[in-house]
C-alpha cells in the first residue's frame, strides 16, 4: 500500500487486517519502487497524490521496468517465463471521470474513490484475486473474508466535528482504534496545518491546494467532518486560483482542528 497520510494508513491497514490481508507500506513511490526491488507484490493500492514520487509516476516507472525486464526474457528465449503483472489500483480524493481515466490512461488497472469503503474494498480484492489466479495458474487464489457490512453513509452536514456513525462503522465498534485514529489525527495534523498556513501568507495557489487536500483527505477517512469540509473549501479556492478569503479559511480551519483536538483529549 502506497499512501503518505498516518492517518489513512491506520485506516487502511487495519480495513485489510479484517479481510484477512497483510500489506507493507510506503510513504511515497520511492519507497514503492525500493520494496518491489525485493518483494514481487501481486497488487498495490497506490495513492495518486504523494511527496517525491506521486502515484501516477510510480506507475509509470513500474510499468516501464515490468515491460524492459519482458523484453530481457524474450531476448535470452525465456518468453514462457511471463514477467508478472503487478496490478495497480489508484485511491484518490479526486473522484471526477476525468480523474479515473488518468489512471487507467497511466496504466494503473482500476480505482477506487477516497474514503475507501471496506465492503468496496473487499469486491475490489475479490475480483482481482480471481484475475491474478487465473494470470499464475499455478499459484493459490488470494484468500479474501467479505465483510457484510453496511455501505457508509457520507455527511451532508457538519454541525458536528465528527461523525460518530461513521468512524463506529469504519471501526467495527473498537473504541480503542477510535481513539488511536483521533489522536492520531491531532498528533499528525498541526506540521501540515503550519504548512499550509505559510503557502497561504505566501499567496501560493498550488501549495495551498495541495497541503488542504492532504488535510481533507487524512480528516474524511475517519470522519472528521468539520475538518474535511473546511479544508475541502480552502482547496477548491486555491484550485480556482481564488485565494481572496483563504486567511478567514485558514482561521476556521485552525478553530475546527482545536475544537477536535479538545475533544479527543477529553476522550483520552
């Protein structure tokens, strides 16, 4: 799994523990490309947006060394040794078709829409567990325990700093990884939120888009909703190259994340 959010990771990591998956992480596509040099993973879930190397270039240079090491057999008369084809599935915030067929566009084989639903995620596993089967007719199917749960209803109000119904589902009523999300959240949130406080006083459009889509993206997953949407506004302006109101954006945005982080230590 490629994604540099802590949070999401967390979140990940612990969807994958229940179907019944292991998964090493990466931080970025480096890190990615560093692993596969030891580990010929079957699928990566690979998050689009990451410092140093982002998702659509990992792919590519994924692809370009899977097709350079076919050529290499087929050159030495090895071509009934297939290189493997590491499947690759996109998790992105950025949900627009033209987003979805960037990806497959790049070479990534599907995608799956940020927060990553487990009931999505386990169909998604499924299907590939069949095709990555029947591409190594030799080696087992990947074992894959669909979950029964219900789809998650995402918020169309925030009027609250989290939705309790949501982070409940996503944990399967573990209080405990609840509150190790939360504070996960408050711990790993205020160098980003200073970051993107400097992009703002500094007038940059990009910047600011991309340190509120990280922000959004790491508060959504568990469902701090205040947050996401506060950041999710803030980044639309700075994709609009709008950053007329983003001081005010920032302020609420800060007063949102120590709203949270109170809450979370009383819940401590």
């Amino acid at each position: 799994m490629a994604e540099d959010s802590v949070v999401n990771q967390k979140v990940a990591l612990n969807q994958l523990k229940h179907l019944g998956y292991d998964a090493d992480v990466a931080a970025n596509g480096q890190e990615v490309l560093d692993l596969m040099g030891k580990i010929n993973y079957d699928l990566i879930l690979m998050d689009c947006q990451m410092p140093i190397m982002d998702g659509y270039a990992t792919t590519q240079a994924i692809r370009q060394l899977q097709s350079q090491h076919q050529s290499q057999h087929q050159s030495q008369h090895q071509s009934q040794e297939q290189t493997k084809h590491t499947v690759i599935v996109a998790m992105t915030a950025n949900a627009m078709k033209e987003d979805q067929a960037k990806c497959i566009q790049i070479g990534m084989d599907d995608y799956l829409s940020k927060p990553v639903q487990k009931k999505v995620l386990a169909e998604k596993l499924a299907y590939w567990s069949q095709i990555i089967a029947k591409m190594e007719p030799n080696q087992p199917s990947l074992e894959v325990n669909l979950m029964d749960n219900a789809e998650i209803n995402h918020p169309e109000e925030v009027s609250l700093l989290i939705d309790w119904d949501y982070l409940h589902d996503l944990s399967g009523g573990n209080l405990e990884f609840e509150l190790e999300l939360l504070q996960t959240l408050v711990e790993n949130l205020p160098i980003h939120l200073e970051a993107l406080k400097t992009k703002v006083l500094q007038n940059d459009p990009l910047g600011t888009e991309r340190e509120a889509h990280y922000i959004k993206g790491s508060c959504i997953s568990i469902g701090a909703i205040a947050l996401a949407e506060a950041a999710k506004t803030l980044e639309c302006h700075a994709h609009a190259q709008d950053l007329s109101e983003s001081i005010p954006l920032m302020l609420s945005l800060e007063q949102f994340f120590l709203e949270t982080q109170a809450l979370v230590q009383l819940r401590s």
